[in-house]
C-alpha cells in the first residue's frame, strides 16, 4: 500500500497568498491596455485544491473590457509589427529574466492555485522561461525565400508577415508554461495578444501580467482577461467571433476544440489547437533494462497526479516481462511516494485540481474494476489529506471494454494491459481508440528495429523512445487526428503566429 502522508512538517508550511513574498505579483483584476483595469465586474473565488479554502477572489473581465482588450490588441499590433526582430528578441529576453528573478513565488502561486508540487511548479516555471529564451534566438530568424520564376523578367520573393493580434486560450494544468509557449511565439513574430487563462488559475497569468508591466512591454500587447467559470463559453465564442483577432490559440479538450473551430468558421481565422490524447506506453519483451522502463513510466504517468496532456492512459507490457515490470513499478511507487499539499517541499504528488477530477478519476477505476480490473496499488480517494486527493493507482488486467481504456484519465492511475505478438501489432492496437486523437505515445525496446516501426506507425504527433520525458522549447509540440494541429516550441512554433505574402517584381 502507499504510505500514508501528511507530514508534520506540512502543519507549519504556509498554505495562503501570504507564502508570496513579493506581493505586488498578487494581482486580482483585469490587465488591460498595460494597465490594471477595475471595471465593477463580478467577483469569482479561486481554491487551493490542497484543502478546498479560497485565496482571493478574482474580478471577472466585463465584457466591455473585453472589447476594449480587442480594440487595443489591434491598435497596439498597428505599432508592434514594425518592431524589429532584434529588438523584439531583446524584449522576451527581459521577460525570460523576470521570470527566473520570480521562479520561487511564481512556484508558490502555481502551487497556491493548481496543487501541484513546488519541485513540479518550479519545473514549470523554468519550463516556461524557456520559451521565452528559446524565442529570443528565432525572432531573428524570421526569413523568407527568394524563389526563382519561369519569367526571366521577373522576380518572386516570399515574405512572412505577423497574422495579427491573437486570442489565446489556456488550460488550468499549466498556467505559466501554457502562456509562454505560446505568447512567446507570437512575441517573436510581431503579434500582439488577448489571453484568456483558466478559472481555476487565473493567479499565475495575472503575476506573469505584473512582470509584462515591470519591464515596460508596450501597451496593448499583451492583455489578460479572467473570467469565471460560468462564462467562458461565452467569452470563448466572443473570441472566435472578435474582428480584431486573426489567430485563436488554444489548449484543452477535444469537445470545445471542436466547438471553437466552428465558431471561428465565420472570420476564417487563423487557428492552432493541442486537444485532447489518449497516450499509449509500449514496454518490449527486448527491453534489457526494466527499471529504466518502469522509471519512464512513472514520470510519464505521475508527473503532476497525471492531469498532463502528455501523461500515460494505456500501458503496454509484454507478456514476457510483464511480471518483473509489475514487481519493480509497485517497490518504486511504494517506497517514493509522499501525497501532500503542493506547499509542502517534501511532497511527491498533490490533490487533483477540483472535486469534478476526483469524481472522474474515482468514477473510471470503479467502472474499471466491476468490469474485472485488479487493483494492484491504491485505489482510494483519501479525503484525510484533503477533499480532492486520490492515492496514485495501478490496475491490471485492463481491457478494452472498460471506460478507463478509452478516456483520457487525467488522474494519478496507471492501465495496465498484457501482450503478446510483435511491436506491429501492439502499435496497431494502441492506434485504435475511440475518440480518434493522437498526442504522444512512448515506446521501450533496445530492438532498433522495434523503435523504428514505433517511430513510424504510432498515429501520434510526437514519440517518446526509451525515454518518459519528451517536452523542452526544443520540441515540436502538437498531435494528429482529433489531437488537434499546429505546433508550438521549436522552429514550427513562429510559423502559427505569421502569413506569407508574396511578390511579383518585374525588372
């Protein structure tokens, strides 16, 4: 069994606003023009999904402000495009500072807000400063082609220009690096920005706002709109339906990915999406080092209780193996785990973020188990440490009947399935699910061979080979099917943020 946590040392740890040390980041309304805006809107609270108990609230974005947010995106872009791209890489170079010169309160917020681990939210933290960094070096890169005519007389050139101001949308698992990665790109490419964070989050994005203004970003660039929960579909629909806009940016589930597509129909935006996955993780009977397997494993499932996109659903072990892979993932989990409020430096894993994740997560493995999955590990809410924490879990015997096997978990358990055949057809197993989408899938196996087929044939937009982590500023981020499209990060990610104009010359 997992060892039970709460650690008396958690007794004395903060768990309020009050744990910032810089508390001017604390920032509760609206960013707006460069400004923080009070508009009389409505108040929402924001939780520590730690033990329920409210932080602050959070003045909502009226929808007045929110037109002024697009009025300004599009008259600030009128002067940002003709930024230079070197000085454009000195600008997100000054926020990549003021990021890592606030990582320790910025953790805490994240912590505050999402519940995740401080060692996971400072990841996060430096995660989402390299993008910023990462962008500063393609600002400058920003090239186009000279490209050769039939017609002697004539000469044709291709341009990338910025799209326009942008609406960005984004998810409550990540609330710094999901706004970096994607404002970084923009930054870099000319475009100014609206930024609608999640509701459960809305601190983080509101404190990156404050360091925006401490380094003089020009007004209008970048504007921050929170809004509850109640009314972000509204606002997600006045984003796609928003004139000034050229470019919607979002994150999160396939169903509203779908829904914000065809909202946007109507003003033919530019659109990139990273919905929803189902990742599949393939250990090989030719795997000659399990542990590293099983160590892949738990951080590709556990990482931040298993609420990340790129976190495991459906893990593949050959029959061969399966055993001393089960063996070796139960001592590992055992004997490592701490549950605990994310403000709690000894703390491995956190709560879920609200009470509709535990429901869900609760609600797959009950449905997994009548249905003949065997508990091997966990398997209990754990309402002693809190309302919203549930023991990191391992089933086996998972089929593809069960619910569990065909949903995107988002919690802290592990399907476990047992095979037998060649890596082809485990590949084609794991590309059959019901939603149809394609993230990332993660493959073991010391046969070249075996990682080549994997490689080539996982329906997946990025793979993960003998390793369990697979994201950095380097990476090509996006999936395939109804997974979404776009990438973000790499050399890719400017390419969503611009439009190519061409020109004929005659000479």
């Amino acid at each position: 069994m997992l060892r039970r946590l709460y650690s008396t040392q958690s007794q004395n740890v903060v768990q309020t606003l009050a744990a910032v040390k810089k508390q001017e980041l604390v920032q509760t309304i609206p960013f707006i023009g460069g400004e923080f805006s009070a508009d009389n809107g409505p108040l929402f609270g924001v939780t520590n999904p730690y033990d329920g108990s409210e932080l602050t609230k959070v003045m909502a974005t009226t929808e007045s402000q929110l037109s002024v947010a697009f009025e300004n995106s599009q008259d600030a872009f009128d002067r940002f495009k003709k930024t230079t791209p070197r000085w454009r890489s000195t600008l997100l170079r000054k926020l990549n500072d003021a990021i890592l010169a606030n990582a320790d309160d910025l953790a805490r917020l994240i912590s505050l807000e999402n519940g995740k681990p401080l060692a996971d939210s400072l990841g996060e933290v430096k995660y989402g400063a390299s993008f910023m960094e990462w962008f500063a070096e393609e600002a400058p890169r920003i090239n186009g082609l000279l490209i050769g005519s039939a017609d002697p007389s004539k000469r044709i050139s291709a341009y990338r220009l910025p799209v326009g101001p942008v609406g960005i949308l984004t998810p409550w698992n990540f609330p710094l690096a999901m706004i970096t990665r994607k404002l970084g790109a923009a930054l870099a490419a000319g475009c100014t920005t609206v930024i609608k964070p999640a509701s459960d989050t809305p601190l983080t994005a509101l404190a990156f706002a404050k360091l925006c203004q401490d380094i003089d970003l020009p007004s209008g660039v970048v504007n921050i709109v929170p809004v509850e929960e109640a009314r972000t579909p509204d606002f997600g629909r006045r984003f796609c339906e928003a004139a000034e806009l050229k470019k919607i940016s979002f994150t999160g589930s396939t169903r509203v990915g779908k829904l914000l597509l065809q909202q946007s129909a109507d003003t033919v935006k530019k659109v990139s999406m990273e919905l929803g996955g189902n990742s599949p993780f393939i250990v090989s009977a030719k795997t000659k080092d399990i542990e590293k397997a099983v160590d892949g494993m738990i951080a590709a499932k556990f990482r931040s209780s298993g609420q990340t996109c790129v976190c495991v659903n459906r893990v593949y072990v050959a029959d061969a193996i399966y055993d001393d892979f089960v063996r070796l993932l139960l001592d590992k989990l055992s004997s490592t785990v701490q549950l605990g409020p994310g403000m709690d430096p000894t703390t491995t894993h956190g709560p879920l973020v609200h009470q509709r994740a535990l429901d869900k997560v609760s609600g797959l493995v009950s449905d997994a188990v009548a249905k003949g999955a065997t508990v091997l590990l966990g398997g209990n809410k754990r309402p002693d440490l809190g309302p919203t924490f549930y023991e990191l879990t391992v089933l086996g015997d998972v089929t593809p009947e069960m619910e569990i096997y065909e949903t995107e978990i988002f919690g802290p358990v592990a399907s476990l399935i047992r095979y037998t055949g060649s890596m082809a057809s485990v590949v084609a197993q794991a590309n059959r699910n019901r939603d149809d989408v394609g993230l990332a899938g993660y493959v073991f196996s010391d046969d070249v061979t075996e990682c080549r087929t994997a490689s080539e044939e996982l329906a997946v937009g990025m793979v993960g080979l003998n390793s369990g982590l697979i994201s950095e500023a380097a990476l090509p981020f996006g999936g395939v099917r109804c997974s979404g499209f776009g990438r973000e990060g790499s050399v890719f990610g400017v390419e969503e943020y611009t439009v190519v104009k061409s020109v004929v010359e005659k000479v």
